[in-house]
C-alpha cells in the first residue's frame, strides 16, 4: 500500500491483505480493512500470557 499526493510523491506502507473494501457517502469515503500479508493461521489468533 502506498499514500501520498502528486505533488509531494508515494510513500510506501508495505505489502497487505485486504479483508473489507467499502466505499460510501457524499462526500466519498473509502474504507479498506486489511491485515499486513503474510499473517495466517496461528498468527491471526489472540493469545494472552498469564
């Protein structure tokens, strides 16, 4: 994923996995839930220590 503007460039955030894609509204939103790629299995459940 990358943010930025024209004018000013691209900044790289990484490499991610998108689960929820949602664009609504006026003005427009675009929302994009997503977890960094790579992450599976075990890694995506919580665990606590005690």
């Amino acid at each position: 994923m990358s943010l930025g503007y024209l004018q000013t460039g691209l900044t790289k955030f990484g490499t991610f996995t998108a689960d929820t894609i949602e664009l609504a509204g006026s003005p427009r939103v675009l929302s994009i839930r997503a977890h960094s790629a790579g992450i599976t299995g075990d890694l995506k459940t919580r665990k606590t220590k005690d």
